[in-house]
C-alpha cells in the first residue's frame, strides 16, 4: 500500500502516523547560515548539525548546496540538470514510487527548494513537514542522532519546463509583453533598499512583496492560516500565472510552495533570481528609498 500525503504540507503528527512506511523517505534539507571572517554571511551543509544534534527518526539528509545544486551554474544553488538531480535522489533512496517528506531547521525555505525540485522533475508525491524540525521537538517527538544510510532506488526524471522561467521572460514581464504577477520573497528590508544585500539594490519593477520569513508563525514556525496567506499575496491569486523570485531561488521556492497550495493558476520559480538580474547593469531595479 502506497503513502497517500493529503497535501503539500503534512503535520508533525501526519508524519508522527506514517513513520516507518515502506515506501516513505524523510530527508533533512537543512543548510545552516554563519558569519564568514569578512562579517559577510555564509551558508554550510546542515549535515553536521544532522549528525549532532539530531534529525527526525530515520530521515536521510540532502546536501542542497553540493548535491541538489549544479556547481558548474553562474550563480549559487543553480538548480541542477536531470542527469545530476537523479543520481541525487537515488542516492537518497527516492524513487518513482516513493513519498518523500521534507523538513530543514529553518523556516521551511530549503525543504520548500528540495520539493520543488521534486515536483519539476515529475515527482508530485512529495509534502513539506510544517514547521520543520522546529514543529517536531516542539511536541517532544523522538529525535535521532547519527547517520542514516539511504536504500537504494531509481528515479525517472520528468522534467516540467513551465516550472522555471528564465531572465528573458522576466523581461518581458516587465515590459507587459507577459501575463503574470512577479512574487519577491526577500527580507522586507532588502525588498525596500533599506538593508541591500548587493552592490544593486533593489527589486525587479513591478514586484510584490511577500518574504518567505512571514509565511509562517515567528515562534512554532508553522504555515500561516490561509486566510492570512491569501491577504499576503493578494491578487497575485488571479494572476494567469505567478512568477516567484529572491536572491537565489531557495525563498522564491517557500513562496511558490504556498501559491501551489492556495491554487494559483499557474506558479514558476525564476531561478537566477536577483543573483542574476543584478549582474546585469541594464536590469531595471527599483526600491523604496
């Protein structure tokens, strides 16, 4: 008998029932930020802190800054091709058949990132804890410590085109010659100019704001009700088509995982995001400052 998720987010308790399935696989997302020498910030694997501190029973762990990412892309977490997104999920013991549930440590951004993958690369049976790791220790759930050793597995690749757009299309969204709502999934500070994270500040014309750390409760981390996540993005709802972006696709994939559930039409992730169009000097920016 199959896992049957009842949607794109399962709770703790959800998963607390379903653990140790046959064919569900758990997998720690986690990508831990620090302070480089410089004071600039920076991102690791979370698979130390998987290791040490612990993880849901069971859960494998995905590397999204090696594994999950193409290292050849121009800009950080470049999402991979098929040849390297499937030998990655079978590495973590994800097949065609299998249910996979997500979590990381944060506020749900790098599990919404692997779960996007998934779903452009065809694998539609694949949720997000809500909450995270957070949601789980928060009930006095088990915790596992050490390494888990995937089983093996084959992935057959899909890939869905209309799950990426790229900085073409975006341009012509800007110049009204594309039907869709752009969706900034930044900081609120980052989205006004006010504290830029580039040597451009700015957001791409057009945008509206809806940062990924608001979807969810400050303190449990959990999904916001969905009437506060319709009034957050709005008419963004009706648009023919949404357009999530950030600075590097990972907050935009939180933003795309909740316009999914509330049933936009049609919702894309612009991978290159504000790493890419502010390379470009010609890229229009605008802020509010």
């Amino acid at each position: 008998m199959t896992t049957s998720l009842p949607a794109p987010l399962v709770s703790a308790q959800w998963l607390a029932d379903h653990l140790g399935a046959d064919d569900l696989v758990v997998v720690d997302a986690s990508v831990v930020s620090f302070t480089q020498p410089n004071g600039t910030p920076g991102l690791l694997s979370g698979h130390e802190q998987y290791i040490a501190d612990g993880h849901v029973p069971g859960a494998v762990f995905a590397d999204l800054i090696e594994d999950f990412s193409d290292p050849d892309g121009r800009h950080p977490f470049t999402r991979p091709d098929a040849t390297r997104f499937t030998a990655a999920a079978e590495a973590l013991g994800i097949g065609s058949t299998t249910t996979v549930v997500v979590y990381d440590t944060a506020v749900g951004q790098w599990a919404a990132r692997l779960w996007w993958l998934l779903r452009a690369f065809g694998h539609d049976t694949a949720a997000v804890l809500d909450g995270g790791l957070t949601a789980w220790r928060a009930d006095g759930r088990p915790i596992e410590r050490g390494h888990v050793a995937p089983a093996p597995a084959s992935f057959d690749a899909i890939e869905r085109a209309d799950a990426w757009v790229d900085k073409a299309f975006v341009e012509r969204v800007v110049a009204g010659e594309e039907p869709a709502a752009l969706v900034c999934a930044v900081p609120p500070k980052e989205f006004t100019g006010e504290q830029p994270s580039r040597a451009r500040a700015g957001v791409i014309p057009g945008s509206s704001s809806v940062p990924a750390g608001r979807l969810v409760a400050p303190e449990t981390r959990v999904t916001l009700p969905d009437a506060a996540l319709r009034t957050l993005f709005g008419a963004t709802l009706e648009a023919p088509r949404a357009v999530a972006y950030c600075n590097g696709g990972i907050a935009a994939s939180a933003a795309a995982l909740q316009l999914v559930r509330l049933g936009a039409p049609a919702v894309a992730v612009y991978d290159g995001s504000l790493a890419e169009w502010t390379a470009d000097p010609a890229a229009p920016l605008v802020t509010a400052v």
